[in-house]
C-alpha cells in the first residue's frame, strides 16, 4: 500500500509544475513593500506617537491579508510578537453547539437572524476563543479557559504516584484500628511500625495540601450556570447577557501579562458591519496598556474595508489609517484574469473574458475560478468547448448556490434558460395555431364556392331573373336589346344591379317587379352578390394558394420555434428579465445570450459514459449542439443512434454536415422529416454545404443517388453551379451530366424554371454526348421543347436533324437558319446577308418560313438586326415587315433604324401613325412634298415637331425645293400653316418660300420670326394692302419700308390710308431700290400735308431738290432744308440761291448762324473775313450786299474779302 502512494520524482515534479493559484495570502515583499514600510514605521513610533490601533483600510480583496502576512514575514524587529486573529470562520463556527454559549443558537433561533446583540456577543466569544486558543496551555496555567491537552509519560506517571500515595494514606489515616493504638501507646517493640505509618501520614498531607490546592485554583476559574440533581436545583451564575469581553476582562489581561504578545492583528471583523465591537477592542487595548501589570505597548493592527466606517468615523477609532490601493477591480479585472490563465495556454474568447470580468472583483476568486477551471477542463477534455465550461465555472464561483440547484433542475439560472423559454415557446406556438384555425377555415369557405368563375355566378343571378318573369326573350337597357349572353359583360351587369333594366315580354316591354336585392335573398340569405364575387376573386388569384403556403410557413415556424435556442430568443428580444434585473440577472443574460450558457448545460456539470453512442459519436454530437464544425469525413460508429439523438432544429446546422450521416440518409427511408431538413441544409448554397456536396462526389460515394435526392430540395442547383467562378468548364458539364442523367424529369423541370438550364441546353452543341441514353434524349427535348442555338450537325445522325428541323427545336439564329435553308431550301449568301427576310421568304423552306412567321419578332430581335450587312432590305418586304402586326412597335423601329431602304410612300402604310414619325425622324422615308402634306394631314392639319424637323434637314430642303408645292385649292391651309410654321430654320425657310406659288391677301404673321416675314417680304408672298402694311410697321419695322419699296406702285393707290412718319420717309429716299421719279412723287404727296422737321428727310429731300430742280417745295420747307438738314454749307447755299425768294433779314441772319464759320460773323458789325473765290459764293455774296446784309465785296485772285458795316 506504501508503494503505491509513492510518487515517480518526474511526476512530483509535473505535478508540482501544474499552475494552480493558492488561495491563501500571498507575501510578496516587493510588491508591497511600501505597506509594510508603513506598518514598521508606525510600530517603531506607537510609544512617541501614541499610536495603539492601526488600520489597514481598503476594499474587499484588495491583498490587506497579504500584505500582513508579509509584514510578518520581513519583519527583523525581535521584539514585535504577533498575535492572528481572524473572524473569517465565524459563521461555519456558530454552528458548533457545543460550547456553554450554545443556547444563543438553538434551533429556536434562526442564526441569520440573531439579534444585533446576541451576534455581537458571539463575535466577541470567536476573539476570546482565538485570544486563548493561541496560546500552549502551560503558558496561561491560571486561565479559567482549560483546554484537552495531552500529557507526555512523565507527567502521566507522576500523577499517578500522587494520586496512589494519596489514596495509601488516606487508607491508613482512616484506619481506626490504628487511630486505637495510638492512643494507647503503643508498646515499645513496635515503635518501629508507628514511626513508618506516621511518616506515610506526613505525606499524605503533604498531597493532600497540594491536591487541594489544585481544587481551590480549577474553583476559581469554574462558573456553574445550574446543577440539577432530581429536585435539587443549585444556581451559581449566569453571565450571558453581559458583554463578553467585558466579562472576561481579567482573563484577557492576564493572557497578555503572562505573554510577550505586543502586535494584535485582527482581520474579517467587518464583514458583520458593527462599530461596537471596535469600541470594545479600542476600550480593551486602552486597559491593556493601562495596566502596570503588563507594562508594555500593545498595539492593534486591524484590516478593515473602506466603507466599514461612514463620514469621519473611522479617525475616531484608529490612531493611523494605512490606505490600500486595490490589486484587482471591475476595471482592471479582465487583465488580471486574462494574466492568470496565460499559464495554462487556453485559447478563450477574449470577448468573454472581458465580458466576466466585471463581476469578479475579489483575487481569491479569480484564482478559484482558474483553478477549477484547469481541473474541469483536464476531466472534460473538450478543447473546442472551452468558453463554455468557463462561463458555467464563472458562474458556479459567483452563484454557487444557483448552481447547485441548477443540477435539480431548480433556481434562477434553470428558469432564465429553461422555464422562460417553454413558456415563450407555448405562447408562440398557441399564437401560430390561433392563425391556423382562422386561414383553415378561410381555405374552407373558399373551396365549397361553387361558382368557379364570375360568368357561371353572374348565370346564376340572371337565370333566377328568367325564372320570375314571364316569357323573358331579352333584357332592355336604354330601349335597346341584349342577350343572355350580353348581360354577362360587367357593364350590362352592373346596369342590372342598379335597376335601371327592363325585359321584352314578346311584343312588350315590362318593368322587374323585384330588385336585386331581392333575388341576392332568394338565392343566398347570408351572402351579398358582392361577397361571393370577392370570394370567387380570392380564390381565382391565387388566395387559396396563399393560404396553403401560409399554413406550410406556419407549420415550419412553429418547427422552428419549438427548437429555438434561448440566446436567439434573448438577441431578438422575444425573450427578457424583468426591467430592472439583478446583477446576477445581468450575468445570466450575458452568459445566454452570447451562448456561453445554452440548453446543453448538463454536458458541462456532469461526465459522459458511453452507451447506444460511441465516445466519438458524443463529441461529434457536442460539436452539433455547440454549432461547431467536425471534418466531412469524421467516422461515426452508431449512426442511427446518432441521427435520434439529433433535434430537428440542428439539422439545419452547418456542423451536422457528415459523410456518416448522408450516407445513411441515402440507404435508409428512416428519419424523414430529418432527412428532408438535412438535405434543406445542404440546399442552402452555403459555402459549408457546397464544399460537403462538392467533396462528396470527387469521393464518388452515390453521387448518382445524391443528385436526384439533391435535385427534388434544391431546385436552384444548377443555378448555383452555373454561377460557381471556382468550377471549371469541364467540371460543370460533369455536374450538368450529372443532373440530366440522374434526375427526375420534373425535377429538372423544376431547376430549369429557376435557372438558365434550357438556354444552357440550347447552346450545348454537345448535348447529344453529354446526355447517353437516346429516349433520354428524346424525353428532354420534347419535355423542354428545346431550342438549339448550335449543334454539331454533321455528327448527328439524319434522322435525329430531320426531327429537330420539323418539330422546329432549333433556335431562329443566323448560324441555325443557314444550316437549315443550306439543307432544307434554296440558300443565297448575298440575299441572306444583305436582304434576309427577303431571302427567307423565297428560301422555299415553307417550315422554317412558318416557323419564323410564328416568332416573327424573335426573328427580328436575333436574326434581322443582328445581321450587320442586312440594311438592303427589299421595297416590298420591307413594307410587309412594317405592316406586319406581329411585330413590335420598337422592333419595327429598329428595322428602319437599320436599313438604307427609303419608303417611297407614307400612304402605303397601313398604320402610318404609329411609324410615320419615326420614319420622319430617321429621314427612311422619300423626300416628296406628297409624303409632307399626308403626314400633315394625319396630324390633323398640323406641323408635329418631327415633320418640322424633318424640314429642317439640308438634304430633305435641298430636294423638296425642286418642286413646287401644289396649287389645289384644297391646300391651302397646308400653304398657309406652312409659312406660319416659325420652327423651320430661317436659312431653310427662305429656300422653301420659292416653292410657294402665291401670295396672301390675308396672313396672321406675327408670330414669325424678323427674318421669316422679311423673306415673306422679299419673295413677295404678302399681297400690299393697308392690313399687312400696320402689321409690319408695327411689330417688324423696317420690313414695312421694303415692302413699300417692292409694291410702290400699289402703295401710290392706297397713298392715303398708309400711315407715313418722316424717318419712314427719310428710309425710303435713302433706298436705292426705288427710282428718283418715285421718290419726287412721294416728295411731293408727303410735304404738300407735312411740315418736314427730320434733319435725315430733309438732307434727302434737298439733295434730290438740287438735283431735281423741277421738284417744287413748299417756303417753309426749303427755310426747314437751310437751317436743319444736313447738306454741306455750299449745297445749302446753292439750294438758298436756286429758290432766291424774298427772304427777310431775320431768316438770312438766322441762315449765316446755321452756317456757322466765318458765315456766321457776317452777322456782327466790323468784322471782314475771306472766302474762297467761287461763282456760286460770289453771286451770293452780291445777294447780301444787294440785300443790305453786307457793305463791300472785294475779289481776288483766289478769295473774296467780305466788309460788313462797322456800325
């Protein structure tokens, strides 16, 4: 047995390596070296300072025991002895009934709830117990507090030889018989026995003085509450009520005067939250060093927390306060934790840690909690589980005793993961079956609606209006006649609703002596027409189909609900605590709702032993349940067993996936609604789940029986694959082969319908090799009716491309179509590619012809426009493709957008409206004033923006400006809206105005632009009249001048109804369009009525009076000529001197002036300047000496020196 327990040295060493923490106090000289500087320092001064108690003041487990351990420890002052007292077992020692103070705590008395007084007393019995119990027992050995003591051999021997020579003599004292013969005297003979009884009498006295001295001592330290004998009762004290301490006062100082003890620590005394009991050991240590018996400093070292003492309270009671600074706190907690579990080499979630932390704030706990971990996590052996087990570790350390009840399926963390959530689940699933019943019964309302369509409810009603009235042949709206069948139209119907409807009763009308009303009583009390046609409605849309899809999400939500875990259930809130939660309430919420904690709780509180599962098919299940990944390939041993210990919910786990388990969902029919979850699961397009798939068949385990499986939940599996980049070309076709050849007919119908599968068949010119089997072949084709855009056609065999040529399983492509016309028609390569259409429809190929007669527009859209040289379309076909209605209106236009073919008429369209203007736009069409006024014409006799910019082409104006617009009456307002068209471009519109072939009397021109009315001007398209003259002069002056200018003959007739201005006048002679006789005779009609004062008019006029000199004006004219206009001086002297009248001398003064130079000092007195000598200044100067202007003329050879009178 011995050999056993010894221990391999390497193994003492592994285990002594083992990075356990000690809970105990740790002493750490360096770390809390300054503390115990503190401490030395207090205690070297506790007699100069007077300092007795001392506090070592910080919060709970922040090292106040350690650093007292380690003051202990360095401490190198002899004469300091310390004396340990610590209150930390005094709630496990209360229980101990034992002692003479047991009544204090009998089952009466509940301990948690002892009186403040009763617990205060107790805690002074623990001091005064750890006082005496410190101490060896021959140290105190008049101590009334005895305890059992062993005794060594010699003082066991000695007590008996006492205890023997006391009973001897007591025998022979007490013998009468000898008493007798003393008293006697005895004779002499026996003297020599008297001598040695007598001796043996002094002895035992001797003992007996000693004995009784013993009795009198152990009397002394006895205190008897009550001695029962029968009836006789002895009371001899009862002191219980009284403080302790107090009461034993000289027992504590006689412990301390008979021991060195100077330094009493004392530690754990606040956690009973008293003051009092540090008033009594302040009031103790005053009497002990009071005491001359003792005469020594005895000081006390107290650790207390910060908050033991509130206000300034703690000062009164401690002569010097050492404040400790925390090791570990909510803040710095994590780092700690994170520090001591670095040993270990875990791999933790830091997150978590963190997370914890804050609610450990105390090191013997955060130790605790380490080193069970390290012991769980050796036994559970789950490296992938590790935040887990440490959550429950946390847990268990902060909680224990939530803990423990969590094992008995009790307490506050076992209702917050499991009670809540039954109760949430129950709630949930009542609320989804509620919703059930009510769409059940929607669905069955809406199954028993006989009517399956309005016309057969509508019959109804209308055959029950035939069976109340005679001999009904038609029903009458607005006294015309319909049908039976005619009143089934909504119109018809609701007119029948309203009443206003009558019937013809053979040759009468008659009025309904019923309404509708009425008749929707007889036919269905509890129905309106209009619920059963909401009902019909909602059943023909598709409601019946909702609500059946409905029920199936019902049904799987209510499958999900019933396995959901507790922490989605707490992140989506459909779960809480209450709203202000506890702080282990708070724990708890963290724990779960992060799944550290989870409905596998008991797989972290309780071993494993193999039984219907192998230890591998357990942590593979550990894995699935903490939704953690195994390899694909991991063996399972018991599968089936496997499959029932998985719930429902975690076959929707990416970590359920397993060849084990695919392999027996594939040979077995067992587990259906589980295995319809797994394969969901891998139907997912998760990249978990196609990886799995993937693997599996590059395994070639069944991946035949894998794809049709997989096909029947994953109808989007080609889809996926398809758009898979990591596949190759080759691997795909293999996945497609896979597909085609496993899978059912209606499952690849299915994943066509979500995919491009078809069009990829379509352009599989290699389907006929991918898929083997012929019927299959055959059976795809017909089943898809599939469209090839390319085949190998020379490798196919005939029969195969005849059946694909006549059933039309070819796509309408450029390649397809040639293949077809080269085989089947007459095939020309120039037509084909420049004139297709054409070229098919005289192909000869009358099935392909009715094929792409039948997808015309698909024709269009893949063949006509993709042909990049087919823009010669034939006139003719391209007209029949144009008024093809098969067509679309987009296509159509993409074909003209196309071609270089023009259409030669606008006319021949059949709905020229909808592509007329677009042709227009795109200039498809010939540029023919015949194609301009139909498209006017189709517009309502209106220019549309297109037919405007369809004028406003160079080229279109270049060619229409050949011809002339037609003059048929009937196009006139064409002509007129025309040139009333203020869109077409100025530059084009002048070119066009040559084509217009009369004028107008009468033309709203205003809102031309300037330069269109003066082309209308120029080209003579306005006929001159008084109306069209105001307009111009009024909005596009000066264009009404040029019109004068180009009608002057018609504007001399209508001289007087036009309105004239001077400056119109002074523009029109300064034209020289217009002829001089012209302009004398518009002289002469202007200034016979006006006053001439424009100084432009004027210079004209005596321009054209010089040069005219039969032209005769007016006095008052000429003098305006002289002095205003703007001749030169010899001009307007020689049209003075052409119409030499009387002038006074005022107006010639008033001429000089206007002359200005040295003309105008011929008005002053003495001046004599000269002038150039000509013939015209000579006779005039000669004028004014004639007229008394001047007094002396006098010519040189080259000037002419004037004298005018001096005064």
């Amino acid at each position: 047995m011995s050999k056993n327990l010894q221990m391999n040295p390497e193994n003492k060493d592994q285990k002594q390596n083992i990075p356990f923490n000690s809970l105990s106090p740790v002493s750490d000289p360096e770390k809390h070296k300054f503390y115990c500087d503190s401490l030395e320092w207090a205690l070297s001064n506790r007699k100069e300072k007077d300092i007795k108690n001392i506090a070592l003041s910080g919060t709970y487990g922040s090292g106040k025991s350690s650093i007292l351990k380690t003051f202990q420890e360095t401490n190198k002052n002899e004469n300091l002895k310390f004396l340990n007292i610590s209150l930390a077992t005094f709630k496990e020692e209360k229980k101990n009934d034992t002692d003479r103070y047991a009544h204090l705590r009998s089952e009466n008395i509940n301990s948690d709830k002892l009186s403040k007084n009763d617990q205060l007393r107790l805690v002074e019995l623990s001091i005064l117990q750890q006082i005496f119990y410190h101490e060896e027992y021959d140290n105190i050995p008049d101590s009334r507090f005895k305890k059992i003591r062993s005794l060594n051999p010699q003082e066991v021997q000695e007590t008996t030889w006492l205890l023997f020579g006391l009973i001897s003599v007591l025998y022979t004292f007490f013998n009468f018989h000898f008493l007798r013969t003393l008293i006697n005297l005895p004779e002499p003979k026996i003297w020599f026995a008297y001598t040695i009884q007598g001796l043996l009498a002094i002895g035992g006295l001797v003992l007996s003085f000693y004995f009784l001295r013993a009795v009198v001592g152990f009397s002394q330290k006895l205190t008897i509450s009550k001695l029962n004998f029968q009836n006789l009762e002895i009371q001899v004290a009862d002191k219980i009520d009284k403080s302790i301490l107090n009461n034993h006062l000289d027992e504590i100082l006689y412990f301390f005067e008979v021991t060195e003890y100077n330094v009493v620590i004392i530690e754990d005394l606040d956690r009973f939250e008293q003051t009092e009991i540090f008033t009594k050991l302040r009031e103790i240590n005053l009497l002990i060093n009071n005491s001359k018996s003792i005469n020594r400093t005895v000081t006390f070292i107290y650790a207390i927390r910060d908050e033991m003492f509130k206000d300034k309270d703690r000062t009164k009671f401690f002569d010097f306060i050492i404040p400790v600074i925390p090791v570990i706190n909510y803040s710095n907690s994590n780092e700690q934790l994170t520090r001591a579990l670095e040993k270990f080499e875990y791999s933790l979630s830091t997150e978590l840690i963190d997370q914890v932390a804050f609610y450990v704030d105390d090191m013997r706990l955060l130790y605790n909690i380490v080193n069970e971990f390290h012991i769980y996590f050796q036994k559970f052996k789950g490296e992938k589980y590790q935040n887990k087990l440490f959550a429950i570790i946390v847990y268990k350390n902060i909680y224990p005793e939530d803990f423990v009840m969590l094992g008995k399926n009790q307490g506050i963390l076992y209702k917050n993961l499991v009670e809540n959530k039954l109760s949430w689940i129950n709630d949930a699933s009542r609320k989804i079956e509620e919703e059930n019943s009510r769409l059940k019964m929607e669905l069955d309302n809406l199954e028993r609606v006989l009517p399956k369509n309005l016309e057969e409810l509508r019959r109804i009603y209308l055959m029950e209006y035939m069976k109340n009235a005679n001999n009904l042949s038609h029903f009458r709206i607005a006294n015309k006649n319909y049908s039976v069948e005619q009143m089934l139209e909504d119109e018809n119907f609701e007119n029948l609703k309203n009443g206003s409807i009558s019937y013809r009763e053979n040759q009468y009308n008659r009025e309904f002596n019923f309404k509708f009303s009425d008749v929707e009583s007889r036919l269905d009390p509890d129905k309106s027409y209009s619920d059963r046609k909401t009902e019909i409605e909602n059943k023909n849309a598709g409601r019946v189909k909702d609500i059946r899809v409905r029920l199936k999400q019902n049904e799987e939500e209510n499958r999900r609900i019933k396995n959901a875990k507790i922490k989605y259930l707490l992140k989506n809130k459909k779960i809480s605590l209450s709203s202000q939660p506890s702080k282990q309430e708070q724990l708890i919420i963290l724990l779960v709702r992060n799944g550290y904690i989870a409905e596998d709780y008991l797989n972290y509180i309780s071993y494993f032993y193999p039984g219907s599962i192998t230890e591998r098919d357990h942590w593979f299940l550990m894995n699935v349940r903490n939704e953690m990944d195994s390899k694909f390939d991991y063996k399972l041993d018991e599968v089936e067993n496997v499959i029932k210990k998985i719930s429902e919910s975690e076959f929707e786990r990416r970590s359920v996936l397993n060849y084990s388990l695919l392999d027996q969902f594939l040979k077995s029919k067992k587990f259906p609604l589980k295995k319809e979850l797994f394969f969901k699961q891998l139907s997912n397009e998760s990249n978990d789940s196609v990886k799995f798939i993937y693997s599996y068949i590059k395994e070639d385990k069944n991946s035949g029986v894998l794809i049709k499986t997989l096909c029947k939940s994953w109808i989007g599996i080609w889809k996926f694959i398809e758009e898979d980049s990591s596949l190759t070309d080759g691997e795909k076709s293999n996945y497609l082969s896979l597909i085609l050849n496993n899978a059912e007919i209606e499952d690849i119908e299915n994943i066509a319908s979500t995919s491009q599968l078809e069009a990829v068949l379509n352009a599989k010119s290699d389907f006929l090799s991918i898929v083997s089997d012929s019927k299959r072949q055959i059976e795809i084709i017909d089943e898809f009716d599939l469209k090839f855009n390319s085949l190998k056609w020379d490798e196919s065999r005939k029969e195969i491309r005849e059946y694909i040529y006549s059933m039309n399983n070819y796509e309408i492509n450029p390649p397809m179509l040639r293949i077809m016309i080269k085989e089947f028609g007459e095939y020309r390569e120039e037509d084909f590619n420049h004139s297709n259409y054409a070229a098919i429809k005289l192909s000869g190929c009358d099935r392909l012809i009715e094929y792409v007669e039948k997808n015309i527009e698909e024709y269009i859209n893949a063949v006509y426009l993709k042909l990049k040289d087919n823009f010669k379309e034939k006139q003719a076909y391209l007209l029949k493709l144009l008024n093809n209605s098969n067509i679309k209106k987009t296509s159509k236009e993409s074909i003209i957008t196309q071609t270089e073919t023009l259409l030669p008429s606008l006319s021949e369209l059949e709905d020229s409206k909808e592509l007329s203007d677009f042709l227009i736009e795109n200039l498809k069409i010939e540029p023919t004033w015949k194609n301009v006024i139909f498209k006017y014409q189709e517009n309502e006799n209106k220019f549309s923006e297109t037919l405007t910019g369809f004028l406003n082409n160079p080229k279109i104006t270049k060619n229409l400006v050949k011809d002339s617009i037609p003059t048929d009456k009937e196009l006139l307002s064409f002509r007129r809206d025309f040139l009333l068209n203020n869109k077409i471009l100025d530059e084009l519109y002048i070119s066009y105005l040559k084509t217009v072939p009369l004028a107008f009397k009468e033309l709203s021109f205003e809102s031309l632009s300037f330069k269109k009315v003066e082309a209308l001007v120029n080209e003579l398209k306005l006929s001159f009249n008084q109306e069209n003259y105001n307009k111009l002069r009024s909005s596009f002056s000066p264009i009404h001048l040029i019109f004068i200018i180009l009608n002057i003959s018609e504007f001399f007739k209508i001289y007087s109804e036009i309105v004239l201005s001077e400056s119109d006048l002074a523009e029109i002679l300064g034209n020289s369009m217009l002829t001089d006789s012209h302009k004398i005779k518009l002289i002469e009609k202007f200034e016979a009525d006006n006053a001439i004062s424009d100084q432009k008019a004027l210079s004209l006029i005596g321009k054209m009076a010089l040069k005219h000199k039969e032209l005769k004006l007016s006095d008052s004219n000429i003098s305006s000529i002289l002095i205003k206009s703007a001749l030169k001086t010899n001009e307007k002297i020689e049209l003075f001197m052409n119409n030499l009248t009387p002038f006074d001398k005022e107006f010639i003064t008033s001429f000089l002036s206007s002359l200005g130079g040295d003309y105008k000092q011929l008005n002053e007195k003495g001046p004599m300047p000269y002038f150039k000598n000509t013939a015209l200044l000579l006779s005039f100067f000669q004028y004014l000496k004639q007229e008394g202007k001047i007094s002396k003329i006098k010519e040189k050879k080259d000037h002419i020196q004037v004298t005018t009178f001096r005064k």
